[in-house]
C-alpha cells in the first residue's frame, strides 16, 4: 500500500520540476501529459472503482455509497480509486485549509479497501471554489490518498488511463456563468488551452500501445439524462478518442449510472455521476445506443486483464445492477 502510494508522488515531483523548467523558459510551450506508473496485481489483472459528484458532507446517501464502495473494494481488492470531478459541492474547496476536504473525503471513504492511491480530475462545481487548492500538494499531507491533476495518464501494464479536464471546454460557464464565479487561473484563455490539451492528448494517444484505452473527464460525452451530451466535447473530443481507437469514456457530471453504446465506433460511454444526489428524474434519449440508465445513487468497478475488460454498476445498496464485458484477441498471425 505505501509502495502504491509512493510512486506517483516521486513521479509528481519530476514532473513538476520538468513544468517548472520549461515555463521557465518558454512560457507558452505545453508540458507533455504528466504520467503515472500504477503496478498491477501478480496474476495479470487490475482493478478500481470510479465515482463522481460526491462530496457532501455524507448527505444525500454519500456515505451510504461510500460504505458500499468499501464493500466491493475489498471483494475486489481494488487497485486505487477514481474521482471523476464535482469533488466538493457547491463550490470546490475554499483553500488548502477548508475542513470540508476531510468532512466530505478523509471521514467519508474510511473503508480499509479504500485506502488506496486515489485519482482525481475537476468538475465545473470545483473551478467554482480555489482550484489551485484541490491541486495543491499540501492536501496530501492531511490525506495521502488525494492525487488532484487538471489532466495526466496512468499507465498500466494491462490499460492506459488518459484522464481530461472537460470544464474549460463548456462555453457557457465562461460566456454566461450567473452568478456563478469560475476560477481559470491557469487555464484562461480557453482556447489555447483546450487546443493544447487536445494535441497533447491526440499524440499521447496514437503513441498508446496498451490493449484497452480509457479515457476519463468528469462531463459527458453521450447522456440521457439532465445535462445530456456536452457539445463541445462531441465536436472536439470524441473525434480524437475514434480516431485513435478509445474503448471507453468514462465520466460523471450527471447524478446518475448510464451505458451507451457508440453506433459509430467500438467506444463505451460510461457516466458513474452517482456519489451523492441523485434521483433527477429526466429521461432524454440520445442518438447512440441506450444499454443501461439508473437515476439513483452509485458507482462502478472496473476489472481489467489484457485480453478482458468488465464493468460493474451497482447500486446504493451495493447491488449489481448492470454489467458489460469485452475481449481482445490477440492473433499474432498475419
Ligand atoms: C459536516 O459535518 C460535520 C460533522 O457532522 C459538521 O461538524 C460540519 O459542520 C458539517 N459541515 C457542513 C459544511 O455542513
Ligand atoms: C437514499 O437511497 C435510498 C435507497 O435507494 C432512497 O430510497 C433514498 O431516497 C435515497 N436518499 C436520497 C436523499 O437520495
């Protein structure tokens, strides 16, 4: 456990140092993807959990989903966790020191399973509040689980794991945000840094050899549900994840548990938004193929070997209440 959460942490400080030198330089260049190395279990295979839209002091059944995600992290013997954006509602942290960082993570996911290297991105509600707080190192001196990073890579021996920060793409939040305020520091303007992100995706992309390719960014791509599909990312992302052949896209931003198959390609859109609130009541089908909707709370698992990839939905009470399985063959043969 302490070796698995040790390794990002020396892989962050290089990859800090490297950003920190060429900004120092080139103010405007953009540093390759950050990267981590994730081992693997002895007989070939990996496993996690992904959650989105979750911190709420345990209300409106967080901890009852936490409490079965420890459940299953153990059945499972989970590899690490993933958050999938909307960390902290409404509106992010409000520094390194806001107590709602323990209140809603550190005393909610206290399962023994879930004491595991967690990987984080941002949800729009987190650009609301001090970004560079659910960023900054400092928390993981309270909590050394909590790996935060706009956009980075997980490498695995069986997958890779190319996680996108989708907020800065939605115009709206910075045409028309209300009263809403968005943190862009570091980000603004939009469409330098969405275009960047987009190359350094695509090349980290068609360089990829891993069996399944996974990406993962807390809006959605494909979704029947409240927010439906996220425009921008329709135009703009999903043709990279075609063109390079992504399995799957995994996000939250809508409360709830979806699959949908593409009717243009092998990719799954997978939406695990189920961490707290939920039961939104819409209903909204979209172009691609409906598998699986459930608007109540949750979260998924997913176990992964090279040749096999399984995706499990549970429920608030830890039921399966759907799952999806693929294989890969490898014929080496021409
Ligand atoms: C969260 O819960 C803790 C413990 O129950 C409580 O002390 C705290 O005031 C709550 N915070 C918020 C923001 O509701
Ligand atoms: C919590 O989950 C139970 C079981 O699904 C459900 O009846 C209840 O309405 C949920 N509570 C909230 C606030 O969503």
């Amino acid at each position: 456990m302490f070796a698995r959460s040790m390794a990002p942490l020396g892989g962050l400080f290089l990859v800090l140092l490297v950003v920190a030198m060429a900004s120092s330089t080139v103010p405007f260049s953009s540093a390759a993807l950050p990267r981590f190395e994730q081992p693997i279990k002895s007989d070939g295979s990996l496993s996690l959990l992904a959650v989105g839209d979750w911190g709420r002091n345990g209300t409106f059944n967080q901890s009852r989903v936490a409490f079965q995600m420890g459940r299953i992290g153990d059945d499972l013997d989970v590899d690490f966790v993933v958050s999938l954006g909307d960390n902290f509602y409404e509106d992010g942290l409000t520094g390194v020191d806001d107590k709602f960082f323990e209140e809603s993570f550190t005393s909610i996911y206290t399962a023994k399973s879930l004491q595991k290297q967690w990987y984080a991105i941002l949800g729009n509600h987190d650009y609301r509040g001090d970004v560079l707080a659910q960023l900054d190192p400092a928390l993981r001196e309270i909590d050394s689980r909590w790996l935060c990073m706009r956009s980075f890579i997980v490498d695995t021996e069986v997958a890779q794991l190319f996680f996108v920060d989708t907020t800065p793409f939605v115009k709206k939040y910075w045409k028309t945000p209300n009263k809403h305020h968005y943190d862009w520091r570091e980000v603004a303007p939009r469409e330098k840094y969405v275009s960047n992100l987009l190359k350094e995706l695509d090349s980290a992309l068609s360089e990829s050899t891993a069996t399944w390719k996974i990406v993962l960014g807390h809006h959605t791509m494909r979704s029947v549900s409240d927010h439906g599909d996220t425009e921008e990312l329709v135009e703009r992302l999903l043709p990279i994840l075609e063109a390079n052949g992504v399995d799957l896209y995994v996000n939250g931003h809508d409360h709830c548990l979806e699959h949908i198959s593409s009717n243009d390609s092998p990719i799954q859109f997978i939406t695990s938004g189920g961490g707290s609130k939920a039961w939104r009541g819409v209903f909204d089908p979209t172009v691609d193929k409906l598998q699986f909707f459930y608007d109540g709370q949750g979260f998924i698992s997913l176990q992964l070997t090279k040749s096999q990839a399984k995706i499990v939905f549970y429920d608030v009470f830890g039921t399966v209440v759907h799952q999806w399985s693929a294989a890969k063959n490898f014929n080496f043969f021409m």
